[in-house]
C-alpha cells in the first residue's frame, strides 16, 4: 500500500487499532474467521463514525444558532 509520508503514521496507526480489535473480538467471541472478525470491527467503526458525525452536526448546529443570535444583537445596535 503506497501512501503520503504525512498520512504513513495515521495508516500505522489505523492498521494497529484494527488489529488491536481484531484480537478483541477473537478473544470474546472464539471466533477465528477473518472475514468475520474484519466484518464485525468495520461495523463497530461505522457505528462509531455516525455517532461521531452526528456529534459534529449537533455541535453545528448550536454554533450557527449562536452567530445568528450574535447577529441579531449587532442588528439591533446598529
């Protein structure tokens, strides 16, 4: 796999957490299939990701509300 030399720790440390889940879900459920395994962790970093967006978009959201009502009070004392 070729990648940047800025993204290569990232990558590093991608690969080092899967693995570290991979072992995770091996240990707790006895399973040795790979693909399972593989299967089952890309689910839990889906779930992880939407979670993580849905936080992004909330806090959004609250910002955006705030520099509407900060505008609205320079409006007025203009």
């Amino acid at each position: 796999m070729r990648v940047k030399a800025e993204e290569e720790e990232r990558i590093r440390l991608a690969g080092k957490l899967i693995n570290e889940k991979l072992k995770q879900y091996r240990e707790r459920f006895g399973i040795d299939d790979k693909q399972d395994l593989l299967a089952m962790v890309a689910f839990e970093s889906m779930v992880d990701n939407l979670r993580i967006e849905a936080k992004a978009d909330h806090i959004d959201d609250a910002i955006h509300e705030k520099i509407s009502e900060l505008n609205q009070l320079i409006n007025r004392n203009t």
